[in-house]
DNA sequence: GATTGTGAAAGCGTTCACAGCC
DNA sequence: GGCTGTGAACGCTTTCACAATC
C-alpha cells in the first residue's frame, strides 16, 4: 500500500512524457549507463530538468539527492506506470497504404504492442499477406478481439470509412482507439480515442513557415514558437 | 492595412484546431451549406462552442452576429492563416515501409503537400517506384530541395538514422522537418521541428487503459480523461 | 558539493457569462 | 431572438527557487 502508485492521477501532459523518458532510458540502459540526473535526461528529451523531475515525481520518490536517478529502477516504474509490463495487442481496420505500413512497423511489437490481427472489408485485400500477417474480413473483428484479448484499435481506412471503423471496434469490444483517418470519431463514454492525423501536423509547420516568410516581409516579429527551437551546440 | 492579419499571434493550441476546423469547413462547402455557428463547428469538431469563437477571433473578426459564420469566407481566412494559398512541396526522407507509406498516401497532395521527392541511402531501395515516385539517392537531397522549392522534410527513417537524415535537410535548406523516428531531433534555431510517434501514442492509450483496469479492481476513480470521451447519442 | 522534490509564482489555455450586434 | 466576440474567472502546466537529503 506505500510503494504502489495505485491511485495516483498523473497530469496528461506528464503522461504524454513519460513514453519519451522511457525511450531515452533505455537507450541509457543498453549504453550501460547505471545512472542518470534530471539534467540529463531533461537535456536528451529536449524539455528542461524541473519539468522532469515534477513528472516524475508523480510516480513516487524514485531519485536519490545528490545522484539522480537509478537507470533500471527507473524504467520499471515507468513502465508500471505505464502499463507497459505486458503486451497490449492491438488490432488494425483498414488495409490500405497506411494500414499496411502500419501493421509492417517492427516498431510496435518492439514497444509492446503486437498485431494481433488486420481487418479491411474490401475482398480484393482480405487474404493478402503483410509481412507474417494475413488480412482478414472485418467480420472477423469480433473473434479477433476475443481469441486475443485486444483492448486498442487502430483505424486506418480513409475518412468517409472511419466512424463505421471506430463503431464496429467497440462493437467488438475495443475500450481505446488510435485513429488516423482526418475525421474527429465519436465513441460512447468509457472509450478512450485518440487522433494522429498526418496532414495536420504538416498544416501547422505550414502556418509557421508562412509566418516565418511574412515576417521576412516586414517586421522581425519571431515566427518559430520558442519550445519548437532547440540548439543545435553542445 | 486592415484586413490583412500580418503580425497577428496566434496560441500555439489555436494553430492546431484550426486545420480540423479547415477540414469540416470544406465538408460543409462540399455539402452546399453556406453558413455555419460556432456550436455546429463544435460540435462536429470536438470542442465546444466558446473555443471555435475564442480561436476564429484570432483571425479576425469573421462572424455575423445572430447568424454565424460564412462556410466560404471562412475558409479563405482559414486558409489564408494557415499559408495554405499555395502549395507546399515535401520531401521525405527514408524509403521504408512508412515512408513509402507516406509517399503513397494522397492525403498530402490533395491537402496543399505534393510529395517533391523521396530518398533514401541504401542503393537497393535507389530507383525503385512508389506510385508515380522514383526513390532517389539521399545524395539528390539538396538538388531536390533547390528544383521544387522544399520548405518542409520528413524524417521517415530508423531512429538510428533520424538526426543523420534531419542534418542533411537542415543542409540542403529545409527549414520545417516532420519527424516520424522515434528519437528527439536536434536542429539549429530557426528550423522548426514537430514530432509524430507512433508508438507513444499507443503508450499513452496503454496509460488510460491499465488505469482502468485498476480502477475496475479497486475504487472508482475514472481512468479515461475528460476531454478524451466524447458522446455517441446526437 | 550535487541533485532531488516541491511549494509558490508565472504563464497558458479553457470555459463562463454577458454585452453588443444583427 | 439568436449568435458572435471577449473580458474575467478558472484550472492546468511550466518554471523558479530553495530546503532537504545524500
């Protein structure tokens, strides 16, 4: 009851964080590293040390003054945190470009999230190989879900498909979707969306650079938010 | 002088609805409707009322009160905001399996990003088509660069190679990168930088769910954030 | 001496609530 | 009557700065 965090709310943004220390902390852990400080860590994720140590004080006193952090102890307790000390299987709708890309990317499974199955509903895909993985109907969804107790799903189809995606994945049970269609899904309460949408992020850097191109015009009014500028110097 | 928002700063969070709003403006367009209120904006995005209203009166003052907002014109200023009177060629660097993803994925061109080019450094990969792309050599960076006037590169890379790959687009010119590696870029002051990982983005659903499903074994704490649930009923 | 952990302050972003305008 | 535009209030996030600890 002392040690467990059982309980403890950790901010978004801190959670949003936490994936990126883990990374970090490991990339330490393979280097050999035993131990690292918040100055450290902070400097390798881009973000500066007080925002590290407070984020990582939400999961507990796990640093030693004068020290810093025990590399290994560390990555445990992030990955408890986390929820990262088992596998999450996940499972794509849509086999597509992208769905496709997707279920190929060793990433996932490296991280902790292998592809348990993909799904399309067009049968000039259904049986085609990717990588080791076969597409299935998307009638299969249901059993897919079953037989490997995935809570996460990716939607992957292009928009106009992408609600009927999400609706059918928490048909079949899915409590967390990854949505990369550029449409904003509705899911009932209990079912936790997120969105990566390509484009956008590609629309944003294309204000900045206009920005940037407009003050060249003019005055010398910055067009580069500050926490997107990162020195280049050591 | 007065119509134009030359100098304007627009909050970062801002910067980053307003191509969702974009997108649900060219629906509307697309469906004959020719004015919209900030509720229905909201609603269709995600957000609530007051926020479409406090964002769009960054751009300006664009709305009728009692009426709404005009779908067209609000689509120019959008657009006129967010640099998107023209066209943005792209250049990706890395021909695996995203970036070839990303190459062939027709959201880019049809949303203002053509693909300008797409390299890699493994001769294997050199020469290859991907849609109506040929691969080219990494080498063939700068030159591409030059010829379409590439302002924004994408790092589709292995992790190891990302800061390799993200050095030689800052050489060739690049002054935007979209990083999809799952490492922390450094680039020089003036470049900006966003990052895509996909990976983290299923990290951070593995949070909510563990939460969950310790939630579900002891009290009864909500494990999904608020802003993350969304109604289904209309 | 070094570094963490954390209250307090400062800065942002969101939401409220209503005056102003059509 | 309906809806926008916005000051003010609120809450979340970041940063500061320093006491506590090794």
């Amino acid at each position: 009851m002392a040690t467990t965090s059982r309980g403890r709310r950790i901010p978004e943004a801190t959670v949003a964080r936490l994936p990126v220390y883990l990374r970090i902390l490991l990339d330490q852990s393979e280097a050999g590293i035993a131990n690292v400080s918040s100055e450290e860590l902070a400097d390798l994720a881009g973000v500066n040390a007080a925002k590290v140590r407070k984020d990582l004080s939400y999961l507990g006193t796990y640093g030693t003054r004068g020290v810093g952090y025990e590399v290994e102890y560390l990555i445990y307790q992030v990955r408890r945190e986390l929820g990262l000390t088992h596998d999450w299987p996940v499972v794509i709708v849509g086999a597509g470009n992208l769905g496709q890309a997707l279920a190929g990317y060793g990433g996932f499974r490296q991280r902790g999230f292998p592809v348990a199955g993909i799904v399309d509903n067009d049968p000039a895909k259904v049986g085609s190989l990717i990588g080791d993985i076969r597409v299935r109907d998307v009638a299969d969804l249901a059993e897919i879900v079953r037989d490997h107790k995935v809570s996460i799903g990716i939607v992957a189809t292009p928009g106009p498909a992408a609600q009927e995606a999400a609706d059918q994945l928490v048909a079949a049970g899915v409590t967390s979707i990854l949505n990369f269609a550029p449409v904003v899904l509705n899911a009932p309460p209990g079912v936790n969306v997120r969105k990566v949408d390509l484009a956008v992020e590609l629309q944003i850097l294309s204000y900045y650079e206009q920005r940037r191109a407009a003050a060249a015009a003019g005055s010398s009014l910055h067009a580069v938010p500050a926490g997107s500028r990162r020195g280049a110097s050591a």
